[in-house]
C-alpha cells in the first residue's frame, strides 16, 4: 500500500513538473539595417565641355553623358548621369536652354508635375526654395516613403538656364533601411547646389 502511494506521489509529482514547462515565446529580431562600407568623403570638379556649369561632386562618384533618351537624342548635348557604384544610385540630370518667359513657366510645370507623380506612394512632401553664394537658385522637393525617388530639385536663372536632377536607388529596400545611405548621399548632393555656378 505504501509502496502503490510512493509510485502514485511520484507520477504526479512528475506530471505536474512537465506540465509547468512552458512553450518558449519568440521574440522577432530587432530591424536591421544593410551593412555598407561608405567611401571616403572628397570632391572634384565638374567642368564638362558639354555643359554650362560647373560644380563639385564627390571622387567616388562617376559622371555619364547621357547620349539617348527614349531612343532619342536628348534635348541638350548636358545630359548625363552622376553614379554612385559603391552605394548603388544614380543622380540623374537634364539642362534645358531656356528660349521665352512661356518656356521657362512650362519647365517649371513640367518639374511639378513630375514630383506629383510620386505623391500617391509618399508619406509626405516639402518643397523649399533654394540659392547659393553664386546667386543660383532654385526648388527643392523632399518626398518620404515608399517612393521612387526622395530628392528632386531644379536650378535657373530663370532667363537662359534651366538644369533638373532627381536621385534614384536602384534597390527594393525598404524606405527606413535605405534612409542611412541617401543621407550620406543627400550631403555630397547639397554640396553640388551649394557650389553650383553658371559659366559665363
């Protein structure tokens, strides 16, 4: 009788230990962002016999003239593109010569509406008038969210010159993990406005 109590006290001592053990919870992993070697920080010159301006970019950046567009020629031989390999985007920019007051108004729609394009993904948009030391100046679009591109700005004089950049990466990386690189990028983009000159 004892020898059945101690065998039944022990069964359920062991039964009541297993069911204690709880199942483990799993927590998800904090969000991580894309490990990127950043360049080192240096610029140049840009003084292309195919533009009208100059301005300072960064060494570990390329510049590419732009030789067709839609399987077309472009508008003006200053078209081209400025990579950057390592952080996989592109600053993509046009120069237009400007003929009237009418084209100027034209040029300045047409760089509304294609920041418009993009405001149905955007989270938000800014928009701020712009100008340099050399008397440049301009707009500059901010847009946040799962859009296409972040940065779009327009430089004039408003008279001659008409020159349209936007920045693209060439990723599906969400928005938050990418904000690290375009903000590396965005500060060698300000200094190309900052330094931006017409030629005379």
């Amino acid at each position: 009788m004892a020898i059945r109590y101690l065998l039944l006290s022990a069964v359920f001592t062991m039964l009541s230990l297993g069911s204690c053990q709880q199942e483990k919870v799993y927590i998800p992993k904090p969000r991580m962002y894309p490990k990127v070697d950043y360049p080192v920080r240096d610029y140049q010159a840009f003084d292309e016999e195919y533009c009208k301006m100059t301005f300072e970019y960064p060494t570990y950046a390329k510049v590419e003239q732009d030789r067709y567009f839609f399987d077309e020629n472009p508008i003006d031989p200053c078209w081209f593109n400025i990579q950057f390999p390592s952080l996989n985007g592109t600053l993509f920019c046009s120069y237009i010569p400007i003929d009237n007051r009418t084209h100027y108004d034209k040029l300045i729609n047409e760089s509304f509406k294609l920041v418009e394009e993009h405001n149905r993904k955007a989270n938000y948009r800014q928009e701020e008038y712009i100008s340099n030391s050399n008397g440049v100046g301009g707009l500059y679009f901010s847009l946040g969210g799962d859009v296409a591109t972040n940065m779009q700005f327009v430089l004039t004089d408003t008279t001659d010159h008409f020159f349209r950049a936007s920045l693209y990466f060439n990723s599906k990386v969400a928005p938050d993990s990418i904000r690290p690189i375009y903000q590396f990028v965005k500060e060698d983009v300000d200094r190309m406005i900052e330094t931006f000159d017409w030629n005379k």
